[in-house]
C-alpha cells in the first residue's frame, strides 16, 4: 500500500463542504471506476491538541479536566485523515449517507497535551452486507516512533454493493447482545442543541446532527446525537475501570433523536466492562459495548 502525506490533516468543516459540492461528480467517478477500495495509506503529521478545545471537550463529555488527552479526543485529531481519503474521487463508497455501525479504540497508553503526534489512515475489509456494504476505516497514531492510539471506524453504505466483497459474518444485533445485564449509573438528557455543541468541539457538522432539513434529508424527523458522542460520554463515565491502556469497543443501535434521554447501564462483573445506552422509558438500545483493561 503506497502512502500519500499531507501538508495538515485537513478540517472536517471543510471536508464535509467539499463531499456537498463534489457529490454528483463522485459518484459519476464511482460508477467508472474499479469498485476497489484505494491501495493508499494518508499519512499527516503536526497533529496536537489546542488547549482551549481540549477543555471545552472535556467539560462536554464529563472527562477530568486534566492533560490526557481522551480517547474519543484522540478520534477527533486523527478521523478527519480517513475522511478525507474517503473523498478521493476513486473511493467506491458514497460518503454522505454512510452510517457509522461501529467503532473500535485500542490505547496503549496516556496521550498528553503538547505530544506532537503524526497519523495514517486507510480503508480495509469491503463486506457485503444485507442492507449494502460494510468498510473498517483505520486511523493509527504515533508520537514520535512509538504506536499510541488505533481506531476502527465502521460504516455501512446503504443500497450499494462493490464486486468481490466477501460476505459479512452473521452475527447477533446491537440488541440481542445488549441483554438486560447491569446497573443504570447515569441518566442523560440531551438537549436540541447537543448535536451543535459536540460538533464545535469536534468539527463533525454532518448535517444530520446539526440541522433539522439535514436530518430530514436521510429519513430522521430531527438532528439525531453523534455516535462518536454518545459512546464517549460512556467512556468517560467508565474512567474507574480503564487504566492507562485499554480496548474500548463500541456498537450503534437505534440513533438518539434530539432531544432525548439515554439511561446507561453498567455490568462490572467479567473481566470487560460492558455498558448499554438505552432509552429509559421504551428499553430501544442506543449503544453497546465493552471496556477491557489490559496490562
């Protein structure tokens, strides 16, 4: 796989501008190309944390105002990279519209404030899918030499099917592996404008977390919460049991619509943490996931 670095690892305000004005014409350079997914890795360095957003980030999501950076922080650096690699014009997988399923952290150790990190990012495992395809987008994050951070992103592009992708294995749903296991520990309610908030923190202005006609545009009655919020909020209500090195997993179920309450329930039994988000009054599931200390 051949790498191609970048100057800055580019907003993702202005990435998401890009993929609206540059829609038809990508998905016209799709339906010529080769289906594949690009054999190149985006590479960027001069990635750090601004300290006024690190706070704001950590006062959002109920993180310790310290000079760690959060894991799910860490996503916000780093993402914009495979974001970007997602708008070549030879990527086979429309962009707008693709829903995040979910997403895979492993931090081998504290990322501080003032690190000079540098990252690469590339697409990997097309798989068919009953609902379209499935595609992993990887993000790994050095200081210097040293591997800190690595991030899975899955996303499912609905209606579209790429030739040669292997079948996905069959597995149990978000809900059937939620069980009813667990404390609730917290009740969040999250107001309309909790979308708006996370997106300053985190440059993710997706339209269908910020805007109601955006929302409306692929098929939700309003603004529905970030994936990426939601289950950071979660970890940083889990911060007792993670250490300085962990895997955290996580799973998308049903969106949060805004505005709205997420009961979450914690089962500290095994040796993963697992945690649900559901809705207090109808049991809908959110999310689940685990956290699993390592040593």
């Amino acid at each position: 796989m051949r790498e191609h670095r970048l100057d800055a690892v580019p907003s993702l305000g202005s990435l998401y501008t890009k993929a609206l004005a540059a829609s038809a014409r990508a998905q016209l350079s799709r339906r010529q190309g080769s289906g594949r997914l690009p054999e190149v890795a985006y590479v960027a360095d001069g990635l750090g944390a601004d300290p006024a957003t690190l706070s704001a980030y950590q006062h959002l999501l109920g993180e310790a105002g310290t000079d760690e950076l959060p894991a799910g922080y860490v996503h916000v650096l780093a993402f914009p990279l495979a974001m970007a690699l997602m708008l070549r014009p030879d990527f086979p997988l429309p962009v707008l519209g693709m829903v995040h399923t979910a997403n895979r952290v492993e931090q081998h150790r504290p990322v501080l404030l003032g690190e000079e990190l540098s990252a690469r990012a590339w697409a990997q495992s097309p798989r068919a899918h009953r609902k379209g395809t499935l595609v992993d987008l990887r993000v790994d994050v050095r200081s210097g030499e040293e591997l800190v951070w690595e991030g899975t992103s899955t996303y499912l592009a609905r209606g579209t099917r790429l030739p040669g992708a292997v079948a996905d294995s069959p597995a149990s749903s978000p809900e059937e592996r939620a069980g009813a296991a667990g404390d609730v520990i917290a009740l969040w309610s999250l107001g309309a404008d909790t979308g708006t908030r996370y997106a300053e923190v985190s440059g993710d202005r997706n339209p269908i977390h910020v805007s109601r006609l955006g929302a409306k545009a692929f098929g939700f009655p309003r603004p529905i919460a970030h994936g990426m919020y939601t289950a950071s909020r979660a970890l940083a209500q889990l911060a007792r049991f993670r250490g300085d090195a962990f895997t955290w997993d996580v799973e998308f179920a049903k969106p949060v619509l805004l505005p709205g309450r997420v009961a979450l329930a914690v089962d500290a039994s095994g040796e993963s943490v697992r945690y649900t988000g559901r809705h207090p009054r109808s049991g809908k599931v959110h999310l689940t996931g685990t956290l699993t200390p390592r040593v």
